[in-house]
C-alpha cells in the first residue's frame, strides 16, 4: 500500500486507554484496556470523548462500589492527551493514560495454507543407534 493509498483512505480517529497493572511486588506494566472508535465528528469529537473518559473512567483495578465516589487526578499532558489518577484512600491507585491517536492501518490476519515440512531422512537416520533396531 502506498503513501497515496493511505492519504486517500478516510481518517479514523481512536481514544485509547491504558492502565497500569500491578505485575510483581513493584513491578507496574501499562495494558491497552479500552478502545473506542470515534465513528463522526472527526478529531473534535475524538478530543472530546478523551476529555469525557478522562474525567469519568474507571479502571478495572479499582475496586469500589458504584455508590462511592473516587478520588481523582486528572492531568492535559502538553501532548493533548490525559493521565488519571483513580483511587485512593481505602481504594487502590491506579494511573490510567488516554490518548487520541490515528488509526493508520487496520489489517486482518490471514493464515497461509498448510503445508507439511518434508521428510529429512538423514536427520532420522542419524538418530539411530548402531545396536537398536528402527
């Protein structure tokens, strides 16, 4: 696919978010845990959507009922996009990051027909022992 391809295909804009799972003692990894696709409104409508998730979301890692309000930081990052602080106090603390990105190409997976290795002999016969019978 060419550049042209690409330019002439329509824009579709995404709101991703990340979350930080605690994998080990002190060990925090950053897992993909929505996306949305931004169907109309362009770019304004996917800021946008950021700015709502950015200011409700709540991760799965904090487990609080529905009744209880969190506490919350919310930070612009002067890229345009938002790191959260959900949690705390008797819930757990997790950073979420929410961004507006591009979605420049979306390729479906295709398996290619099976086809059975060959049969090495030499491999087979340089496994048999002088004293056993194959």
């Amino acid at each position: 696919m060419s550049n042209d391809e690409v330019a002439q295909q329509e824009t579709r804009w995404v709101v991703l978010v990340e979350a930080e799972t605690r994998a080990g003692y002190d060990d925090y990894r950053w897992h993909l845990a929505q996306t949305h696709t931004v169907e109309q409104g362009g770019r304004a409508a996917a800021d946008e959507l950021a700015r709502t998730l950015a200011m409700e979301y709540v991760p799965d890692e904090v487990e609080a009922p529905a009744r209880d309000t969190l506490a919350r930081k919310v930070f612009r990052v002067a890229d345009g996009s938002w790191l959260v602080e959900a949690g705390g106090g008797i819930h757990k603390k997790v950073l979420c990051r929410i961004s507006v990105a591009e979605l420049v190409l979306e390729q479906k997976s295709a398996l290619a027909p099976y086809e059975p290795e060959p049969k090495d002999d030499t491999a087979a016969s340089a496994m048999r022992l002088p004293w056993r019978r194959n």
